[in-house]
C-alpha cells in the first residue's frame, strides 16, 4: 500500500505592534484587552477577554467565567459568541475577532484559544458563511492575524461528518 507525505500549512501575518494594524483591527484589539477587566477569574487568576468586530460597527464582548466546580466555568471565546448568539439573534456580520489574556496582577500576554474555543469558533464562522479574520497576541509579544478561524483548527469535527438526518 502506497504511502503518501502530506503537509497542511498554516498561512498567517505577523504584526510588531498594534500600530500595525487597522483602525477597524486596534478598536478590536483594545477591546479585547479592556474586556479582560471583567473577567471573573478568581481561581486560575489569568482573566482572558475576546472582541467580536460586527458589520455594524459595533463590538460584542465576552471574557471567562470560572466556577468554584471548576470544569463549569467558560472562556472568554465562548462567552463572547454564545453571548452575541443568544442576545442578539439578528447581530450582523462577525468580520473580526481578538483576544487578550492577562494574569490578574500583571501585564498582558500571549491567548493563544483552547480547543474546545477553536472548535466553537468554527461552528459560528460556517454558521454564518463568511471568514471571520482573527487577531491573537503571540508568546513572542508579536500580534498574529489569520484570515480565518478555520485556519486554527485544522482535521476539525464539523456537521459535515454528522449523518445527514
Ligand atoms: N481561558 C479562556 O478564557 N480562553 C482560552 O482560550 C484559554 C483559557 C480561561 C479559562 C480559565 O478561566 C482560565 O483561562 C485558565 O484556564
């Protein structure tokens, strides 16, 4: 049997600093890390806050929300779309998405999104048929912006593997 090599690349930019980026992109940015103030994360200390950029103009906000039963807690990722999902069911476009992450007492880092937050991410990006640009603080201190968020989630589960009902 025939054994294939195959690689998947992965095509983002690297930025040096917020000025770097668009207007439309810095607004996104600095709401992700003004969210992070509302973090309720008295137990990890790491407060996370994720900005969703609409067509609108507008910015939805969401940041993690732990719990004394720790696995009932949620990311900031997830909060911020399930929020936006539930409370404004009409909200237009997604076109751009950021995320901050800071420990409490301390200065910003790297939000690099889980896997479970990856696989929510896509869901919403398919869900509404236009690629959601995405902006992450990398461990280097640089500013990483993919084109999408499928483009973090690579072999991903999607309703495409569900058997059709
Ligand atoms: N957290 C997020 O909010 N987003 C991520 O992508 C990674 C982790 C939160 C969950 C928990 O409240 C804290 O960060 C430590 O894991």
């Amino acid at each position: 049997m025939a054994r294939i090599s195959r690689q998947q690349l992965i095509a983002f930019e690297e930025l040096d600093t917020a000025a770097d980026l668009t207007p439309a992109e810095q607004a996104t940015w600095q709401a992700a890390r003004d969210a992070t103030a509302t973090a309720y994360a008295p137990y990890s200390g790491f407060q996370v806050g994720a900005a969703l950029l609409l067509a609108d103009g507008t910015i939805f906000r969401g940041t993690n929300q732990e719990n004394a039963a720790y696995p009932s807690g949620l990311c900031a990722e997830r909060t911020a779309l399930f929020g936006l999902a539930a409370s404004q069911p009409e909200h237009a476009a997604i076109v751009g998405m950021a995320i901050a992450a800071r420990p409490t007492a301390g200065d910003f880092g790297p939000a690099l999104p889980c896997g479970a937050c990856r696989q929510v991410m896509l869901e919403y990006e398919t869900r509404q048929g236009q690629a959601i640009p995405l902006l992450l603080p990398s461990r280097a201190g640089t500013i990483l912006r993919f084109p999408s968020l499928a483009a973090l989630i690579p072999f991903n589960f999607s309703a495409d593997d569900l058997p059709a009902s």
